[in-house]
C-alpha cells in the first residue's frame, strides 16, 4: 500500500487552521476540512483536529496527505482530441455522443473512462480520489470544448471561475428560422418544467424556482430555413442554449427534446442522418488556476453540422 506524503510549511497568514492551510497546501478547503478532523495535521508538533483551531502567521505544520483512493470507474482506453494538457488540467474537444461522467445507462465508455486511462498515475487526487475534476459539462449530443482538473487546486480554482461566470463560453448553434431581432438576450430562470420533470423550461420571475441564466446570442449566417447562431453563455445552466432557444421560436436542429424538425427541413435532416442537436461548444477561456495566464482555445465545427450548414445555405 502506498505510504501518506507528508506536506510540512509554514502557515502564512492567521486566524482558522482550515483557511490557512488550504492557503499553503493548495488543497481545496473542504477537502482540508477531511483532514484535519481525520487526525492528519500537526501544527507546532501538535495533532490539531478542528478547523476553527486559532493558529498564528509563522506556525509550522505537517499534514499526512494519503495517496488517493481509486475511481469505481474503469479507465478505458478510448481516444481523445487534445487540444491542451499540463500538470493541472486538460482541454478536450469532446465528440458528440459522449457522455462525461459515468452514469445510470452511460456505466462506461464516457470521458471520464477515457481520462482515466490517458492520466493513469499523474491525477493528484479530487477530495482524495484519484478522478479528473469535473467542473462543467456538456450535454452527450453536445460537440466542443470542456477543461477538467488533474489536481485539487486546479479543481478549486476553474470552480471559482466558473461560479463568478468570468469563464468565456462560445457556442455555435443551427436554429430553426430566422430570430427577430437577429440578435439579442435570453434571460430568466431557468429549472424543471412541471409538465416534464425529464425537461428544462424558462420559469416565471416570481416563482423563486431555478437558476437565473442568460444567453446573449447572434445570427452570423441566415440559411434557407435556418440561422447559424454565435451563443454567448453567462451563466451555464443545463440545456441551457437549447432551451433559450426554444423559448423564442427557433429550437436546434435535430434537438430530440425541445425541437420538432421543421417540415421543409426534415427530408435533408432524415438524408443526412441528423439525429442530435446542432450544439458546438466553439470556445473556451479562462484564467490558469496555477499560473494565472489566460488561455483561450477554439475547437472547428464537427463534420456532421459543417454539412448541415452547406447544405441549408443552398
């Protein structure tokens, strides 16, 4: 079995031990919380066992950090399009019909199997288990970008990004229509619908249900009977894009969910076999949870939606 490795420093910065030492071991703060309450801190010689300890700048400590424990998920060698990697994170363009985490009817063959095996012995640990971070998704039918965390503090640190919505998000979208305005902003909360619990809706304001979610979007080409749509998310909600969407008229192409195929438009989706909704996650951006360095990364349209695009601007 492997043996803990023992972190020791010195704190920076006083007042609670949780606070502090999440500070100097770049660990998330509940994941110090575990911990300190399992009897894994030592400060000043001293087993501390309570976060809200008071400790003082200066104070040495020594925290036993056990190995991670295994994922019940199997790695998978399963290929994967890399656009970025380092210590702390990976950037993938995950193809549509892949799901990210391994689920009830998706047990394997996802991204997470898949990341598994690719990181085999170089995933620090999430909370102590050997996992990527998952810090956002996109839905199975769903092309695009998505960064995962391979370490703790990478994990916490794209979380916070993604909480205070500074993370740029760029999708590309084929719509049924032409919106009018060709441009403009959805907006309002987003949750179950009551009519569909396996579906998303807007809700009213004043029922306090959902999350809020806006969407910015613009029409970058009209189509014979569809637009392609730039959607800018500031907040990132699930469905979120498609619901929008549909909530003003223009649901996806091929979305099984929330659209029905347009008449003059079904024959070519039935010819081209396009059963998915046509969602590209184009782009992705952010602030290096380690380094700081701002990092932007764009992912082409899949082969399947560029088609479906030529063939809708004839």
């Amino acid at each position: 079995m492997a043996e803990s490795e023992i972190i020791t420093g010195t704190l920076a910065t006083s007042g609670r031990l949780d606070k502090a030492l999440a500070e100097a071991s770049g660990l998330s703060r509940e994941r110090v919380k575990g911990l300190i309450a399992s009897g894994a801190v030592e400060v000043g010689g001293n087993i501390v066992t309570s976060g809200s300890a008071k400790i003082a700048a200066g104070d040495r400590f020594a925290l036993a950090l056990p190995p991670p424990e295994p994922l019940h998920a199997e790695p998978q060698d399963i290929p994967l399009d890399i656009v970025f990697e380092d210590d702390h994170l990976i950037v993938v363009d995950k193809p549509a019909g892949m799901v990210v985490h391994p689920a009830a009817g998706n047990p394997d063959q996802t991204l997470v199997n898949a990341l598994l095996h690719h990181c085999a012995g170089r995933l620090s640990g999430i909370n102590g288990v050997a996992r990527p971070g998952i810090v956002h998704r996109i839905d199975k039918d769903t092309s695009g970008l998505l960064v995962v965390a391979k370490s703790d503090a990478a994990h916490e640190g794209l979380a916070a990004q993604f909480a205070d919505h500074s993370i740029i998000r760029r999708y590309l979208a084929v719509c049924a229509g032409h919106p009018n305005p060709s441009s403009g902003t959805v907006s309002g909360r987003l949750g179950r619908s009551d009519r569909d619990r396996k579906k998303m809706a807007v809700l009213p304001d004043a029922s306090n249900r959902g999350k809020h979610a806006v969407t910015h979007y613009t029409t970058l080409e009209r189509l014979n009977g569809a637009s392609l749509l730039e959607c800018r998310l500031e907040t990132g909600r699930t469905h979120q894009v498609r619901v929008h969407c549909a909530s003003i008229g223009h649901a996806l192409l091929g979305d099984p969910v929330y659209g029905r195929a347009p008449k003059a438009l079904k024959p070519l989706l039935d010819e081209l076999g396009f059963k998915r909704q046509a969602l590209h996650a184009a782009r992705l951006g952010f602030k290096h949870p380690i380094s700081a360095e701002t990092l932007d990364f764009c992912a082409e349209l899949p082969p399947d939606m560029r088609e479906l695009i030529d063939q809708t601007a004839r």
